[in-house]
C-alpha cells in the first residue's frame, strides 16, 4: 500500500513539476553537446559506428546466418537500439545528483526528480534511434504491424525500470563516488550476458532460466517479439512479465525508501 502510494505521490509532483522538468530536459539535452563543433551529431554517431562495427564483424566477417530466417543486421540492431538507451540512462541519471548540486544545496524542489532529466534526456535520441528502426524494417522490405506499438510499453518499462535503478545508484553515488566505477563495469557485464548480438537458444536450457532473470532481457526480447517475431507480450512472455513487474516493483521501493532516507544528508555531502 506504502509503495503505490509512493508512486501516486511521484507522479503527482511530476504533474506540478511538469514545467520545470521540460526546461530542466531541454538544458541537459544542449549541455551534453555544447562546445562541441558537431554538436548534436555526436549523439548519433557513437551508436551508429556501434552497430556498423558489430554488423560488420559478425556479417562480413564471421558470416552470420539469419537469425530465424530473418536479416541479420535487421535483428542486431532490434536488440542494440533498446540497449544504448538503457546504458546511457543508466549511467547518466547514476551522477544527475552530483552534477546538479547546485540545486539540491540552494533550491527547494523534488530531487528526486532529477534522474529522471537524464532519462528523457536520453529518451529524445532513443525517439530518433527507434524511428530509424521503423525505417530500416521497411527498406528491407517488412511492412509495419500493429505488434510494432508494443515498442511503446517496453519503451515505458524501460523508462520505469532505469528509474527504480536511479534511484538507488544516483543517491549512493553522492557518498560513495566509487559507485560510478562499478555501475561502468556492472553495464559492461551486462552486455556480454544480455542476448543483444547472440542468440538466447545457443545456450542449453538450463543457463537460458538462468539469463531469463535478467531484466534487461525482457526489454530486449520485447522489441524483438514487437519487430521480427510479431507476439504480444502477454503470450511470449507471460511469465517473464510477471517476474519483470514484480522485481519492478521490488526495486522502486527501495529506491524510494533509501532516497528519501538520504535526501536529507545530501547537501551535507556534495
């Protein structure tokens, strides 16, 4: 009861903060590329020779196979375009804390509000990655489906799970700056065991269960079953959804209660 509360509260304030949150958004976003002579460019770039240098790697030079009778690359890009956007908010709402001290010193409003700047920060790019996405479908010559809309709730999925995260990284970060180290190592880990450019069923069975606990996982899966494998949710992965919501839900809690716990000692700290 304590936790839907909570989450009645927070998006309350959202509602009252949503000005606010727009200007807030808008100046991380020019911030990020100020300064830069291509600016903006530079948010497209690093994941685009990304996902050409994996493509490359493993079509031109390993010869991989269609996954599942469908293009590789089409199938590549479906789990890496879900995954940018994971990593960078991730790692970026880790320090929204630090980096606007300024404000949790001098202003009184809802910090905790703040990772989520660097989420929709992120979240303008991930718009235009997931555009791109629609368009490459249709150039390889496989029309849009009403399965495609699905994008928006794992899209929502995503925005609530890399906030619970936040939540917890981007308080325990204002007293251990160390915690920057490991969340870096910690997304590098989860690469390599999130099935993004390998597929889930060259495993056996038992270390499938295993990596299915991995919540990122079900994002990835999602967009593939929205894109390629055309099943909702509901079917494909209905065990999966419930897991996924319940450790959600899990890790919102603790992220609410140990950052109102903090809060107050923050200005103490930075």
């Amino acid at each position: 009861m304590r936790i839907i509360q909570e989450i009645f509260n927070f998006v309350m304030d959202l509602v009252k903060s949503r000005n606010l949150i727009c200007e807030l958004t808008k100046k991380d976003f020019k911030t990020k590329y100020l300064g830069s002579y291509l600016g903006i460019v530079w948010a497209f770039v690093q994941p685009t020779v990304t996902i050409l240098i994996f493509w490359f790697v493993f079509e031109m030079g390993f010869k991989s196979q269609p996954v599942s009778n469908f293009p590789f690359v089409l199938w590549l890009i479906t789990g890496m375009i879900p995954w940018f956007f994971i990593s960078e908010t991730i790692i970026g709402a880790a320090n929204s804390i630090v980096e606007h001290s300024y404000l949790v010193k001098k202003v009184v409003f809802r910090v905790s509000i703040l990772p989520l700047i660097k989420i929709l920060s992120a979240l303008i790019i991930h718009l235009f990655f997931i555009a791109f996405l629609f368009l490459m479908f249709v150039l390889y010559g496989y029309p849009l489906s009403i399965y495609n809309l699905q994008v928006i709730y794992f899209l929502f999925a995503t925005i609530f799970l890399t906030l619970s995260i936040s939540w917890i990284t981007s308080a325990l970060m204002v007293f251990i700056r160390d915690v920057g180290h490991i969340i870096g190592i910690t997304i590098q880990f989860g690469f390599w065991l999130t099935p993004i450019f390998w597929s889930i069923t060259m495993l056996p069975l038992k270390y499938q269960k295993i990596l299915k606990l991995n919540p990122f996982f079900y994002i990835v899966e999602g967009y593939r079953n929205s894109m390629i494998n055309h099943q909702w949710f509901w079917n494909a992965q209905r065990n999966q959804t419930i897991y996924f919501w319940t450790l959600l839900f899990f890790l919102f809690a603790i992220g609410a209660v140990m950052f109102r716990k903090l809060r107050p000692h923050f200005a103490d700290v930075l």
